[in-house]
C-alpha cells in the first residue's frame, strides 16, 4: 500500500509530508463512528422495530438501540467526535490527505466472508469528522487498489480537480505512470 501511496504522489507531481495522526488516533476515531452511526441507525429505525427479527441485521440494531439508549456512552463518542474534528482541522490546515481505502489490496468474496477484511478503519474516521473525501482506483488487476483523498471543509471543488489528476495519472491501465 505504501508503494501505491508514493507512486500516486510522485506521479501528480505531489509533496509527500507524513501524517501527524497515529494509528490508535484512527482506531479510537473509528471505534466512536461505529458507535455513533449504529445508535443513529437504530434509532432512527426504531420504528420498524417490529419487523427488526425478519432483517439479517436485527442483532445489530437491537445492539444499536442498545447504545442509543447508554447516554453516557454516546456522549463521550460525540464528544471524542469534537476532538477528533478539531485533529482533523489542523491535519488539513495546508494539504490533502492521501491515505489507502482499505488497507488491503481488493479483498475477495472469501476475505470478507471470513471477517478478515477491515473494510471501513480508514474511511469511518473520515465519515465522523464529515470532511470531504474522495476514492481514486490507482491499478487495475486481480485486486485492484484504490487511493483516499481528504480535504478541508468546503475543499470538494479542489477535492474533484486533485482525484482528477490523480485517475488521470494512474492511465489506462490503473498504474501511477
């Protein structure tokens, strides 16, 4: 992932700054958007509650409800939600984030079945904070990776134009030429 990372910089032309955000800062910030996002989901559907035990997902959404319901749980997620934005802010006050969709190649069928794909651990934390981001396929293969972009608040206009250069630059065939 790492190759494919400075691959894609080099090929836009772009300066490459490591993150200040450590892993457990992602990890925290994700653990406080699944929290949120299960209590909201159940919560907003709590009214079709009776028909929760046909879903697949009804576990899920009783655990939601669940969570809803732990106000004090839900508070410290919000709260680590205001941190976590303010973290955010200063990581964006003068660049983009590039960073890798998931952190795997493409996980097939089988990956995910098994549980063995974290699908959502570097998207989650940018859906809490609510700042604009974008997915770039960069190759094209039997498992094809794809590039995150992130900008500041109200950043989409410049956000749309850098994964434009960025599609561009990885070519026909997927690969940062």
């Amino acid at each position: 992932m790492s190759a494919a990372l400075h691959a894609t910089a080099r090929a836009i032309g772009a300066d490459v700054a490591p993150s200040t955000l450590s892993p457990a800062e992602w990890d925290d910030a994700g653990r406080a958007a699944g929290r949120i996002i299960v209590a909201e989901a159940a919560a907003s559907n709590a009214h079709l509650r009776t028909l929760w035990p046909d879903l697949q997902s009804a576990a899920a959404l009783e655990q939601g409800l669940r969570m809803a319901e732990d106000v004090a749980a839900l508070a410290q997620a919000l709260e680590h939600r205001r941190r976590w934005i303010e973290r955010m802010h200063a990581e964006t006050a003068s660049s983009f984030l590039l960073l890798p969709t998931i952190e795997c190649p493409t996980p097939t069928i089988r990956d995910v079945a098994a549980g063995g794909a974290r699908l959502t651990r570097l998207t989650s934390p940018i859906n809490l904070c609510g700042f604009p981001a974008i997915s770039v396929p960069v190759t094209a293969g039997a498992l094809p990776i794809s590039v995150q972009l992130v900008g500041p608040p109200h950043s989409e206009d410049a956000l749309i134009d850098l994964a434009e250069r960025v599609f561009v630059a990885a070519g026909p065939a997927g690969a940062p030429g």
